[in-house]
C-alpha cells in the first residue's frame, strides 16, 4: 500500500482594499472543499467572500465593485495556480 502525508500549508491570499479597511481573502487554491464548491455560483461566492469581509461592508459594495473584486480575485488565483504548476 502507498502512503502519502499532506502537510498543512499557509494559506495564499489576496489583500483587497475596500474604503479605508483591508481584507486578505484566500486565494480559491487555499479554499476550503466546502468554499471551492460554493464558488461556482454567485449566491455561493457571496456567501464565501462574506466569511473574510463583513456584511455590512459587503453590502455597500455596488455590483460593478463586487464585480471588479470577483474579477481581480479570480485572475490572482489563476496566476498562483499556473505558477504552482511550474509555469510563470
């Protein structure tokens, strides 16, 4: 039989700037299983990203900004998966 040991890592993230207040949001390859698959909707990525910025903040947000955030989240989860992959 085979046997590999995982090894808890830090999780990457990425520090978005709302306002005068930051907030580190984990990048999607240092989600949970449970947060990866919520993300594949919108209710679901509201719920997730609601987890690291508070709701009052979130609900301020106008749908171009949250767009733009979701934007720039998903692009810097992308870049650090090709590079984890070996490319850069």
């Amino acid at each position: 039989m085979k046997e590999f040991t995982i090894t808890p890592f830090e999780a990457e993230t990425i520090r978005i700037n709302i306002g005068d207040e930051s907030f580190q949001i984990p990048l999607m390859s240092s989600l949970s299983l449970e947060e990866a698959v919520q993300v594949e909707t919108s209710a679901g990525t509201i719920s997730v990203l609601s987890k690291y910025i508070p709701e009052k903040i979130m609900n301020q947000l106008k749908i171009a900004e949250f767009n733009e955030m979701v934007s720039i989240w998903r692009k810097a989860s992308e870049k650090a998966a090709k590079k984890s992959a070996g490319e850069s």
